[in-house]
C-alpha cells in the first residue's frame, strides 16, 4: 500500500465511522514518517485502523472497506478494522501520534503510530513478517536505536519478555541484512 492509498483508507473509513480521527496502528503508520518507505514495509494490502473516537465502529468500517469488500475488490487495498488493543505498545503511545491529513484525508486525520513505538509492537509480536518490516525500517536509518531501547522498558509484560525485545534490537541494529532469530 502506497501512501495515497492510505489516504485514501483514512478518507473512506472517517466517513462510514462518523469520526474524523483514525488511529493507524499497524505497518502502513510508516507512511507518517517515511515518504519513500522500503519495499518490505509497504507490501501489505491492508491498513489497521480503528476510529479514535468510537472504536466499536471499526466492526463498520471492516463491513464496508475490509478484505473481500466491493471496496478491496475495486481497488486492490482495503482497511481492517481492530481493537484498540490489537497491538501491544509502550506506555504514553496516544502522546506520539503522527497526524496524517492533506487534501487527500479529506475531512479525516489519520493518527499513525510513532515509528519507534510501530518497531516495539512489530517486536513484541515476533513473526517472520514483522522482522522483516523492523530490519527493513532499520536499514532505512530513520529509527533512533537508543530510543528504540529506552522505550522497551514501556513496553507491558515481564523484564524477560522486556529483555527478549531489547535482544531482538540489539541483533538488528548489529546486522539488520540478516535473518536473526533470537527469541
């Protein structure tokens, strides 16, 4: 998904919402932060979204905008509704929201994710795919790896799982070209 698609996303699914902000929590946040994001990072069709606001709509906008909709059949791309807590993220996330609006958002603003808090949920979540997408995002050099660590003792669970993140960090930042699978 390219960012006019996301756009795009954010315009439809305010709209069948009635909620002008959408929090963006899964990979395609990069489009906030990055203009020309690496292939591996962009290669989903979907976009996490829930309505800011009114997140029980998100149920609506998968109805309408979702995988196998009239909507993802026209255009290739669709929004996936989630729960507020679909990802797991650092304490003091909702105060590092990237606001995505132009005249392509129409009424609708796109709230995405910090990067460094979209990496920790992508760590935290430990699948081949999202590993890919970290080293991808890493290689870019836009990902600060101190902050990346510091904001690992936010993260929710216990001082291992904490560790296992901070580990993960560590090995990408120390060859992100390679396939590493510490757990």
């Amino acid at each position: 998904m390219n960012r006019t698609q996301l756009e795009h996303i954010i315009r439809a699914a305010t709209a069948i919402a009635e909620d002008n902000e959408l929090i963006i929590i899964g990979s395609q946040a990069i489009h906030a932060h990055v203009h020309f994001p690496p292939h591996e990072a962009v290669r989903s069709t979907e976009a996490d979204v829930y309505p800011r606001n009114h997140p029980e709509r998100a149920e609506l906008i998968e109805g309408a905008i979702g995988e196998l909709s009239g909507f993802h059949d026209t255009y290739g791309y669709y929004a996936q509704g989630v729960s507020p807590m679909t990802a797991i993220l650092p304490r003091g996330w909702e105060d590092r929201l990237v606001a995505l609006k132009n005249e392509n958002t129409g009424t609708g603003t796109g709230l995405c994710i910090d990067l460094h808090d979209l990496l920790l949920s992508k760590y935290a979540a430990n699948r081949e795919k999202d590993r890919e997408f970290n080293r991808a995002v890493i290689m870019t050099g836009f990902v600060d790896h101190q902050k990346l660590l510091d904001l690992t003792q936010a993260m929710p669970g216990t001082d291992e799982d904490r560790m296992r993140i901070a580990q993960r960090i560590e090995a990408d930042f120390a060859n992100p070209s390679a396939s590493n699978t510490i757990d």
